[in-house]
C-alpha cells in the first residue's frame, strides 16, 4: 500500500494561477480527474442504480433540498464527509436500541444488558479527536439517555416485528429509494406501527412529526416490504424520552411520492444549484464552496484542517488494520490455518 498521503501532496496538485493573474481556487473540484484524491475516495454508493434509476433515500433527498451543491459535492464528487460526535451519538444509540429491540425473548433485556450493547455499538469515531474527558462525558450522556429509555413503557400488546428493516422502494422507472426503518411493531390486531429514534437534542412538535418526509417514506417502504401501510407512525426523541406518534391519515404520501420523483428529476438534469442556509457553518464542504469563496478569512486554513483530520483518520485505520491483520496471521499460525 502506498502513503496514506500519496497522490494529494504536492504543487503539481494546486490547480495553475489563471491567465487575468488572479488567485486560483484552492481545489478545482469540478474538473478533478477520477482518483484525484486518491486513498481519501469515499465507498458511497453509486447515484444511479443497474437500471438506471436515481438511487435515493432520505438522507439523500433531504441534502438536495437543503442545498443542491452540498447534494453534488457529497453524491456526484464523492468527496469525504468527517465523522461527528453527533453523528456517532446517534450511531451508537441506533446500535444498542437495535440489539435491545432484536432479543426474541419473552422478557426484554434488563437496563445492564441496554448498557452493555450500548458499549459493544460505541462508534469511536467521531470522538477521536476530543480529550477523553469530554469522551467519557458523552458516553455517560448516552447511558444516562439509554437508562431512561430502558424505564418508559412501551404502548400495551406490541411486539418488534423487525428492526433496521432494509427497503428499496421504486418510483416508476426513474427512483428507487433505499434505507432502514429502525423499528416496525406489530400490535394485537395485527396492525403496524413504524418507529424512528432521534438523537436531537429537543422534541419536534407534533404537526412537523406530520409533515415529516421520512415517515412518509417509511409508511411506503412498509407497505412495500410487509402488504400493509402502518396504522401509525413515531418519532421516538431519545435524548428527552419522548415519541410522538401520528396516524396514518394524517401523513400526505402523495406528496411525499411528488418529492422523490421531482428530486430525481433534477439531479437527472443536473440543477446544482448553491444555497447558502443555516447550516453552511456545518457542511464538510464549505471550504471549496463558491458561495464561501473569499469571503471567509479561513478558507485556507479551513481546508489544511479537514486535510489534515482526513489523513490522521487514514493512519488511525491503517495501523488498525494492520494489527488486525497480524492479529489473524497469529491465529491461523497457531491453529495451522494458511491465510
Ligand atoms: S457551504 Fe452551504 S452553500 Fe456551500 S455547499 Fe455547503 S450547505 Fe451548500
């Protein structure tokens, strides 16, 4: 393997000073040859599915309509995105709820079982960088969040029928919408209930709970996955224990249907479109975005950071894999095995 640097150092990288002399920008991220940032290439998933059909989920619909550039810079560029301490919250909350929710048993499991899937979901990453006091401090948060969650009562007569329930929903020929529903219950009747866990912070008043575009798509992925819409449908806000539930009838799933078709129509006709919004101070991407370019005094120094947290990340799981591999050569050494 090469450098984890290999291929992103070096003048031969920066992009020419134009012809008129002025500054060049710092990465000319539209014209970037394929391989441009080399190791630092993110997996994702390709935009458009074997049959062509643009590959959507929530997560995805809702970038674009936040800001279509950010949508371009994180699924058409395939730049990388940073881990978080929110997001790796929320990971590890996702991950120990679905193992809570996962035992078939008669009985659910007690609160020091809840804690111990929590420890074995724990996702490091977005934590990496912080001293291990405030490490230490959102772990304990998450205990404290999990221990409430252990000691609410669930709503009478439901069982899990399935938790992280993976869907690809498609839209006619143009969409297909992918995802997991992180709970389905059934009731007593036979009845469905979607859940979904949210690690904000506050709850989301009842008529935006409504309106939500995720929970429309879920009750269209159930119906695709199990025959039947759900009778209900819940976001659960974790971090202040509450779950506010709406009816079907209250969800509009024609104009959620309307979304994901007008969304895969415009990446289809490649509307890019940069919108400065609230959020900007958050995005991976604003020190190559052209709404922020000189205009803000760190752009530089913005994008030097993020280079250099990608390349500290990079070496982190280098060696990781590394005493992982040795780890197993050791194993199959002393059991005989050829590797
Ligand atoms: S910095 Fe703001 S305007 Fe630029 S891509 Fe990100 S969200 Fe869009």
């Amino acid at each position: 393997m090469s450098s984890p640097d290999a291929g992103t150092q070096g003048p031969s990288r920066l992009p020419p000073t134009s012809e008129d002399g002025a500054a060049p920008r710092l990465l000319e991220v539209e014209d970037a040859p394929p391989g441009t940032f080399g190791e630092l290439e993110p997996t994702a998933p390709p935009l458009t599915d074997a049959q062509g059909r643009i590959r959507l989920s929530f997560s995805r619909i809702d970038t674009y309509r936040t800001c279509p550039r950010k949508f371009r810079f994180r699924y058409v560029d395939r730049l990388p995105t940073q881990p978080s301490p929110h997001l790796s919250f929320g990971t590890s909350i996702h991950g120990a709820l679905e193992a809570f929710h996962d035992r078939k048993l008669p009985d659910p499991p007690s609160e020091d079982e809840l804690l111990g899937f929590l420890y074995d979901a724990w996702d490091t990453r977005g934590f990496a960088d912080l001293p291990r006091e405030e490490q230490v401090a959102h772990y304990r948060h998450a205990q404290q969040v999990l221990r409430r969650y252990h000691a609410r009562q669930r709503p009478p007569g439901r069982t899990t029928a399935a938790t992280e329930a993976w869907f690809e929903v498609p839209f006619a020929y143009e969409a297909v919408v992918v995802g997991s529903i992180d709970r389905v219950d059934v009731d007593a009747d036979g009845d469905l209930h979607v859940v979904d866990y949210k690690t904000n912070r506050r709850a989301r008043p009842r008529s935006e709970v409504a309106a939500s575009l995720q929970l429309a798509l879920y009750a269209l992925a159930c119906r695709h996955l199990y025959g039947a819409l759900p009778r209900t449908v819940s976001l659960d806000f974790v971090v202040p224990g509450l779950e506010v539930t709406v009816g079907l009838e209250e969800l509009d799933l024609e104009a959620a249907r309307a979304t994901v078709l007008a969304t895969a129509a415009a990446i289809r006709a490649e509307r890019f479109e940069t919108v400065p919004n609230r959020l900007c101070d958050w995005c991976d991407h604003r020190a190559v975005c052209p709404a922020w370019e000189g205009e803000a005094d760190d752009t530089f120094g913005a994008a030097v950071t993020t280079a250099e947290q990608l390349r500290r990340r990079l070496r982190r799981e280098v060696r990781e894999l590394r005493e992982l591999e040795a780890g197993i050569a050791r194993l199959a050494t002393e059991r005989g095995l050829d590797t």
